[in-house]
C-alpha cells in the first residue's frame, strides 16, 4: 500500500489472512498507527532491512510491516514477494505535475505480475482543489495502460457521505474503482 498513512484498510485485509506491506513518508503516521491499533511491533530496523536504501525505518507486526521512507526511493528489490498493490489514497494525493512520476515509478518497482487495485475519485476540482485529487478515467488509461489492462471494476457516487466535499459546493463526487492486470 504506497502512502498508507494509518489507513484502517490494513487491519481490514491482514485480518483476511494476507500479509501488508504499507509505505509512508511520516513516522509519526506509521508510528501512530501501530499505538491506536494496539499492535505490538518489533523495533524500528534502520537501513539494510530492504534493499539497503538510506533513510528507511521499518516497523513490523505479526501480519503487518510498514516502511516508513520516501516512496520515490524505494526499489524493486524492496518489494520482492508482493504479489499485488492497492492503492486506496495514494494517486489521489498527488497534484497533476506529480502523477506521471508516481506512476512510472510504480510501475518500475511493483513485482512484474502483481496487480494493482486503484481507487480513485472524479469531481469538479475548480471547485474544490486538492488534495485529494481528481483522477478521471482518461488520466488512469493513459497512465497506466501501455503496462496493465485497465478495468473499471466499480463506480459509487459518495457525495452523500462526503459531507466536506458537499460543504465545498461540490455536486458530484465519483468514487471508482479499477483493476490493472500486467499485460
């Protein structure tokens, strides 16, 4: 999960017996998280523990292991043994001009044939800029699927439970989303 921050989505798919790899640029985030969670973890290892890149701390639990550093800075050869990326908030929270590096870079370290499940949401953003960010389905395919087969798996309009994003003046608010599988 690149840019997890303490998503509550990691405890939701490691009690469904996977094993979760966040990244997160902020330790107070991956630290916080493990304390409100009440999740035991090993100390912070510095440095060699993936791949040797400087300035990366990770933070382990049974089921759960979060690399605190900067995404742009990992490698392929951190992410050895994933075998899919879900990114729930990560494309979302980048401007326009920061999007294309995200996702090249993604794409050069993400396991060759893992998939990746992307959420992204649509909505008016003159009205309300960012973050998060709007990513339309045109910005996802053309992102995206010179790599991966892009399928839009789900579309749900969540104004109604958005209430910063209907306070804001927004009227429609898209949340979808897709599966890229390797081509």
């Amino acid at each position: 999960m690149p840019l997890c921050g303490k998503s509550l989505d990691m405890l939701w798919i490691a009690a469904a017996g996977q094993r979760v790899l966040g990244v997160e640029l902020s330790r107070i985030a991956v630290r916080d998280f493990f304390a409100e969670n009440n999740l035991p973890t090993e100390q912070p290892r510095h440095g060699t523990s993936h791949g040797g890149s400087g300035g990366i701390v990770s933070w382990r639990s049974s089921k759960i292991e979060i690399i605190c550093g900067d995404f742009f800075r990992l490698s392929a050869n951190e992410l050895k043994g994933v075998t899919g990326v879900y990114d729930r908030a990560a494309l979302i929270s980048m401007p326009t001009e920061m999007r294309e590096r995200y996702i090249q870079h993604l794409i050069d370290i993400a396991p060759p044939m893992a998939p990746i499940l992307l959420v992204t949401l649509e909505f008016d953003n003159s009205v309300k800029p960012g973050p998060p960010f709007s990513v339309d389905e045109a910005a996802v395919r053309s992102g995206f699927e010179r790599q991966y087969y892009v399928d839009c798996l789900d579309v749900q309009d969540i104004l109604s439970k958005s209430p910063r994003f209907r306070e804001s003046g927004i009227s429609s608010l898209l949340e979808k989303v897709y599966r890229l599988r390797p081509k």
